[in-house]
C-alpha cells in the first residue's frame, strides 16, 4: 500500500468514538466497553467489574497507534512551478490563501429591469428586493417547546430518547454480539441456537418492560426542572427533545398584472319635445275635480280589498276542498272538435268553391268600356240561424286577422226592445260562410261592438239594457267575461257606441261608450272589475219656450247617438246626438265644448273620420242627406243627397277620396270624389226593396271587399270592380317600387287639392298660415 501524505502528528485528533485495534485484540465499542473473545474480562458487560481491563486495552491501543507513525516515512511528490518559480516549495503553496467567499446576494440578477406604468404612461425602474440566494437549506425537524404542538407531544409522552435509553439499548447490543461470537466459536448447531435465542430473546424482552415501566414510574413522581442550557446528557430528568410534525417552506412569486383596457360609448340623446297648453278657471276646477274623484274611487278600492281578498280564499279553498274530479275524455273531445272543424272547412270549401275563385279572381271586364262608373259582385251572404228574426245592428272588421268580423245582432224597434231573451255576437270568417267560428251571448240585444286594435281577442259590446260587455274570445265561454251593472255605472238608456281606446298609464284596456242618456263614459277593465268615469254630460242645447233656462241646463241631457276619436288626437273626439247637434270635445275637461255643427234634423247615424287627413270626418243621420266636414269650419264642404234613408257611412281605406253609404231601399253607393264630385260612381241594389233595408257598411282592410248588414239578420259580402278602387298612377309606382310613405303622401295631397277647390277662401287663408 503506498504511502499518503499526511499533516504533522500533532495535528491528528481521535473521536471518543473511534474504533482502535490493541494488542489484546478486543474491538472498542462507542460507549467505552471493550468486547473480546475470550479473557480480559471480555466477558463482562459494560459499566461493571471489567473497567480496568478496559482501560488497559485502550492505552495499548494508543501506544501501538504511536509506535506505528513513528515508523512511516514522508514521500512527496516533485513541486510545481509556483508564481512564476520552477523551483518552488510547498511551504509556500501552503501559506498562499486562496479566497473562497459565498454571499446571499445573487451576481447574476439584473440590475436594470424597467416597468411600463399605465398611470404616468413611461417606463419606470424596478428595484428588486428578491435577490438572494439559498446555499444551503435544512428542513427543521423540531418547533418550540412552549407552543401548543410541543405541549401536545410532551403531555402524550413523545420525544427523543436521553442518555439511560441509549445505555440500555447499548446493554442489548453487546449481548447480541457476546450470542454472535459464541456461535461462531463453539459451532453450536441452528436448531439448538435458535431454541437458546428464543429463550434469551423472551428474558430480555420481559426484563427490559419491567425497567420500562419502573423509569416511567420514577420519572412521574419526581420530576426535576432543568435549564434548557444544560449539558448534563447522562441524567434521567434530561429534557425531551421535540420532533417537528411538519415540514414549512416559505417562498414568494411575483405575478404580471393585468393590461387596463378603456372602452367609451357615445349614445343618442333622448328625444325632446316642446309642450304648451294654456291654464284657465275651468280647466283648473275640472283637474280639481278630476283628482277628487279619484281619491274617492282609491279609498273604497282599498276597503273593499280585504272583502275581494276573503272571497277569492274562500273560493280557493272550497276549489280545494271540492270532489270534483277533472274529465278523462277532455282532450278527446278537444281533438275530435278540432278534426270536425277542420272537416267542415273541407266541406264548406268545395260547397263555396266557385265563390271563392270569383273572391280571388275575378275582375269585371266591362270595366274597360265604361269611363267612371263600377260594379259590384255579390260573394258569400253570412247568417245565423237562431238570430234570423233579428236585425243586423253593427260590423266591424278584426284588424289583425283580415278574413274574421263581428257582427252584432238586436232590433232597431224600440217597443220590441224587452222582446228577445237572448242575442248574439257572432264572429264570422270568410273561410266559413255557414256557421260563425265564435259565438257570444247576451241577456238582450246588442246594439254595437268593436274589437281591440292590438288585442284580437278583445271583445267589447253595447247592449240595449245600458250594460256593457266584454268578451275574451280565448277563453272557451259565450258568457260575457265583464258586464257591467246598476252599482258599477250602467247606462240609463240604450248604448249606441262604442269605442276601444289606447291603453292608460298604468297599462289597463279601457273603451268608451255613449248612451241615450246623455253620459260618455270611460270604462276601465281592472283585474276582474270595470271601473267607470263619466268623461262628459251632454247638455241640451236647444231652447223651450215652456220651461226657464236655468231648469232645462238642470234637468235636461242630449241623449248621444256615436262617438268617435280622432286618428292622430286622441284627447279629441266628437259626439253625435239625437237632436242632430255634432260637438267636439276633449277628453282632458268636460266643462265646455271646443266646437258645435249643426250637422243634421235628425238623429246622427255615424261618424267617421278620413284616415289620411284627419281632419276631415263625414256624418250621417236618419235622412237623405251625407256631409263631409273640416273639423276647423261650421259649414259642411260636401253633401250628397240619395234620395233615400242613409243607413251607415264609411271611407276605403284603400283611397282617400272613396267613401260608400247604404240606404234603406237597399242600395250600396260608391262615391270617389277624385273621379266625381257630384254623383257615385256606383249604386247598385243588393236586396230588393220590399225584402229588407240596409243598415251598416265596412270596407276591408287588407282585400277589395265591403260587407252590408240588412234587417233580416244577413251579413252580405260583394267584391269592387276595377274602376271602384282606382288609383292614381303616381300612386301605382310607389306602390310598385314598395315606397308606402310616397305613396300615403300621394293620398293626402290628393284630397287636400281636392278640397282646396271647395273651402272658402278665409279658410285656406288660414290653413296657409298655420302651416310651417
């Protein structure tokens, strides 16, 4: 084995816990004891009798360690060439210091590490403060001896072991070697050698739980406090050290910050619009009066809140408590409805099949001989058979389904009033000429009706008692699903009218009427109630010789006969009574009228207002006479004399010069005031003379069809010729390039040349003026 260099002798140090081979051959243990083979008190365990021999194998350990330095020889190497020498010494090697120095500071971190800042817009310095580096790192295995956790384990009886557990577990250690060697030595056979282990190993074992359990005793009874700093390792009372239960490791990360993002929206300005009204005496007493009322109405809504409220629990829980169970054949009897309507269409289809061709078809060729004058074709005649004893009292067209209309079903005979039990509202489709699609029932006869503009299903009524009557066409009930009553504002005469007006504030549906006593009313349909305001009382306006005039203002009413409102106003409406007067009023005071014409001798009939102008409206009565009117002039701007009772009145919505009447001797007269201002340019008779009269009159919306209702109960539908629903060619071509606005405007200028031949010169004076 070659030589090593080593330091000088007086440099070597050896552990107390070094292993040293002596002369007696015995091998040093870590606690001091020295176990031999044989001799030597070998045998002896460590601590006992056998110190002395001890001692003496470890000085001759030592001093043949000595003797055996001595004898080595120090060989070394050829030096190098040392600063530049090449005869250099290792003396001087070994006094050169060469300079290793670890720093927490990292030398590779960058300096200069700049930021954008969003706030200040430039880049800014960054000082990093995470610049050190870890060297070394140890992960602690225990925690402070005051803390909850340390007192935990202390009170469980935990800790490392002190240096009485380390002495007896030396003890076994040598008594397993001492077993070792003697089979080694004697050449015991392994079943004897395992049958003296087992023995040693129980004895041992049942002798160290008995010492274990004596030192615990001990250590419970007295236990001395000893200073943390203590180094006395040998004691009993030595404290424990704790063992940490987990590992913590702290560290830090910096994350990237989100990019701020700035979003601007640039909206419309809300519409503006300048509002004027003047104030007056009467106008301030009827708001007062307006408010007073309702607060009135409020109060006893709110007192009978509770009453409709215990009603409606009742009912709920008598709904709940009732045996009544639902029927099993429902839907079929819904689905075999449903397959026997669609089979009455097939039937209806094919019966009528050559009306409806002629409906979508036909067009009257003789039309391109005559100049002005058109034809009529009679279509499909509609009727029901339990109201065929009744007259026809009033039409109106669906707006949203162009192939439905009312029709409403009483007597004009005053003294056969109380005469039938029952009367009807049938709503009847050009599909289904035989039977209408929905029936409503009434306890008398029904004096008019219209429909919802927006809400189809929507029915209201007039009836002949001075009721009123709503009816839902999508509940499956011919029983009004609101009437009115004496103690919710009945009418004390006959409804004539009535009118669907625009939803209110708080969105509720609500409809005028007018009656021949004298009150137009305001009907609000609230939850499951009708409320009632009188808009207006019809004064009387002419004057009587018998009775003063202070009794007649008291005690006498107009009885009314029509209302309607204007089309673009809809605080303005006028009213047409018995006595012939027309007044225009306003819904939002009812103290004075804005306007009075003496239209007529007779009672007003009708009056419709023109859709493209609305300022001009037409009115007829129970004579021979039709006038056109400007809602701003006393005086009529064309009457038309048919030499027979004019039943009802209505304007095309197709053209604004068209119009068409019925009188009673059955006849449809169709005027256009752009083709001819004097004569129509139809009258055809649509049921003989004797037969029956014609009573009403309404043009389709959507197709060139009109409908008239004669006495008989018969709803009959003729189609217009060509030359009757002529249009201008400017017209035709914004029709055709699909420029509805071009074409409205078309219209309206139509008329309004038209009547500028007709007005008085002051008049167009005036409209010239008040136009921007």
């Amino acid at each position: 084995m070659p030589n090593l260099p080593l330091k000088s002798p007086g440099k070597t140090s050896f552990a107390k816990s070094a292993l040293i081979r002596g002369k007696g051959s015995g091998t040093a243990t870590p606690f001091g004891g020295v176990a031999g083979k044989k001799g030597g008190g070998g045998n002896l365990p460590a601590g006992g009798p056998g110190h002395e021999g001890e001692a003496n194998g470890i000085l001759e350990g030592i001093s043949s360690l000595h003797s055996w330095i001595k004898t080595q020889t120090m060989i070394r190497p050829t030096p190098k060439i040392s600063r530049g020498k090449l005869n250099g010494t290792y003396e001087e090697d070994a006094d050169e210091d060469v300079v290793i120095t670890l720093t927490a500071k990292n030398p590779q971190a960058p300096k200069n590490v700049v930021r954008f800042d969003y706030t200040s817009g430039e880049y800014i310095n960054i000082k990093l403060s995470e610049t050190m580096i870890d060297h070394l790192e140890i992960e602690s295995t225990c925690f402070h001896r005051d803390s909850v956790e340390a007192k935990k384990q202390i009170q469980a009886g935990g800790g490392a072991m002190n240096a009485s557990s380390f002495r007896h577990l030396a003890k076994g250690v040598v008594k397993r070697d001492r077993i070792i060697s003697l089979i080694n030595t004697e050449g015991l056979d392994e079943d004897e050698h395992d049958e003296d282990l087992d023995e040693e190993r129980t004895k041992r074992n049942q002798t160290a739980k008995r010492d274990q359990v004596a030192r615990d005793a001990e250590k419970v009874k007295a236990v001395k406090p000893r200073r943390r700093d203590s180094d006395d390792e040998d004691g009993d009372g030595g404290d424990k050290k704790l063992q940490n239960q987990f590992s913590f490791v702290e560290r830090a990360t910096q994350t990237m910050n989100n990019a701020m993002k700035s979003a601007a929206i640039q909206t419309e300005p809300p519409p503006r619009a300048n509002f004027s009204d003047s104030v007056n005496q009467w106008i301030i007493f009827d708001a007062y009066t307006a408010y007073e009322k309702q607060k009135e109405l409020q109060e006893e809504q709110e007192k009978n809140k509770g009453k409709k409220e215990e009603n409606v629990s009742a009912y709920s829980i008598k709904r709940i408590l009732s045996d009544k169970k639902p029927d099993p054949n429902e839907d079929l009897n819904r689905n075999m409805l449903k397959a026997a309507k669609i089979l009455e269409r097939m039937v209806n289809q094919n019966t009528y099949n050559d009306i409806a061709l002629d409906f979508k078809y036909w067009e009257d060729a003789s039309d391109e001989f005559r100049e002005t004058e058109g034809t009529l074709l009679p279509l499909w005649k509609f009727n029901f058979e339990k109201a065929r004893d009744m007259e026809i009292t009033c039409l109106c067209w669906n707006p949203c389904y162009t192939d439905l209309f009312a029709a409403s079903y009483g007597t004009y005979n005053f003294y056969e009033q109380d005469k039938p039990e029952e009367s009807y509202v049938c709503v009847f489709s050009l599909k289904n000429p035989s039977f209408p699609e929905y029936l409503c029932k009434a306890h008398c006869g029904v004096m008019c009706v219209d429909i919802h503009p927006r809400h189809p299903h929507m029915l209201a009524a007039g009836l002949a008692d001075g009721s009123v009557a709503v009816y839902n066409l999508q509940v499956h009930s011919q029983d009004p699903f609101y009437l009115s009553t004496a103690n919710n504002g009945k009418h004390q005469d006959i409804v004539w009218q009535i009118k669907w007006a625009k939803d209110n504030l708080d969105g509720y549906l609500n409809f005028y009427s007018v009656s021949g006593d004298g009150r137009v009313t305001n009907w609000t349909i609230v939850k499951t109630a009708l409320w009632h305001t009188d808009t207006m009382s019809i004064k009387f306006s002419r004057h009587l010789e018998n009775f003063s005039e202070e009794l007649v203002r008291d005690n006498l009413r107009e009885g009314g006969r029509c209302v309607n409102f204007n089309p673009t106003d809809e605080t303005m409406f006028l009213v047409g009574t018995d006595e012939g007067v027309i007044y225009k009023c306003t819904t939002e005071y009812s103290s004075k009228y804005l306007e009075t014409y003496p239209a007529h001798n007779t009672s007003i009939y009708n009056i419709a207002w023109n859709q493209y102008v609305p300022s001009i409206f037409i009115t007829c009565a129970s004579e021979w006479m039709i006038k056109i009117w400007d809602h701003n002039s006393r005086k009529p701007l064309f009457m038309f004399d048919l030499n027979s009772q004019v039943g009802d009145v209505a304007w095309a919505p197709y053209s604004s010069t068209v119009f068409a009447a019925v009188t009673i001797d059955g006849k449809v007269h169709v005027f256009d005031l752009h083709v001819d201002k004097y004569h129509p340019v139809c009258s055809q008779p649509i049921i003989p003379r004797k037969k029956a009269r014609l009573n009403h009159v309404s043009f389709n919306l959507h197709h060139p069809i009109l409908i008239v209702g004669d006495s008989k109960g018969t709803v009959h539908c003729v189609k217009l010729s060509p030359n009757l629903r002529r249009q201008t060619k400017e017209v035709k071509t914004a029709l055709a390039n699909k420029e509805p606005k071009k074409a409205l405007e078309l219209e309206i200028k139509k008329l309004e040349n038209l009547l500028a031949m007709v007005r008085e010169p002051q008049d167009n004076k005036g409209r010239k003026e008040d136009e921007p």
